[in-house]
C-alpha cells in the first residue's frame, strides 16, 4: 500500500449498501471504490471509457477487509496509482470511517486497469499525456 495517496472523498454508507448480514456486502464495497476511482479519474479530466481516447479495464482486484461497515457510516476513501508498466497500472484505496472519536480502517483495496483500446478492440500503451497526471514524479 502506497504511504501518501493523491486523492480522497468521503461517501456515505446507503441503506441499499447493505447485504443479508446488515453491513455492506463486497459488491457494495467494490461500487464504493469504482465511485472512488470515478471521482479521481473525474478530477484529472478523464473517465474510464475517455482516457485520452481509450479506455480502462479492470483486470484484477484484491480486498482486505478490517471493519464492518454499516448503515450510516462516513468512508473516507483514498486513491493512488502506481505500479505502472506499459499497457497498465495498479489503484491502490485505503478506505477509512471516519467519525467524531477516531479514524478506523475498514479495508484495503487495489485494482489493476489495463488500457484498451474499444475501436480495435486490443491492449494499449499508457497515453504519455495520462501518465503525467497520474504520475507526475515519474
């Protein structure tokens, strides 16, 4: 996990988030990252289907749950890309309730996206110019 993130939001937990336990199920916690990832992306100018003119495809996710979420909870929701190579990159979410006692993390998360290229329908290089937003250290 990355030690500083370049973008947060906060987004609360809806009655519809949660599952037959009462708390938010996994596909819950993955739209809740997708609207992290989609506010980020947003941010910098892009979506995942405009991406300099391609698109993203998540090729694979891994979770690590620390906390129940419930109904009525604040997730602070960190995001950074990193990891990258010539057709994709990782988005790492460190994801946080946040109320008025403490911070506590409810989960850890990272997404591989490959870019795509929907007209021919194959893999693509990473546009320079998105890697300078995502990466501008690099």
């Amino acid at each position: 996990m990355p030690s500083i993130y370049s973008f947060s939001t906060e987004i609360p937990v809806r009655i519809t988030d949660l599952n037959y336990g009462g708390h938010v199920g996994n596909d819950s916690f993955l739209s809740m990252i997708q609207e992290a990832r989609q506010q980020y992306l947003k941010k910098l100018g892009y979506g995942e289907l405009d991406f300099e003119g391609y698109g993203l495809i998540m090729a694979d996710t891994a979770i690590e749950y620390k906390h129940e979420l419930n109904y009525g909870d604040i997730i602070r929701i960190s995001v950074q890309a990193t990891d990258f190579d010539k057709i994709g990159f990782d988005f790492y979410y460190l994801l946080e309730i946040i109320n008025q006692d403490e911070i506590k993390v409810a989960g850890k998360a990272k997404t591989g996206m490959i870019c795509y290229d929907y007209t021919t329908k194959k893999k693509t290089s990473i546009p320079a110019n998105a890697l300078k937003k995502l990466a501008p250290e690099l």
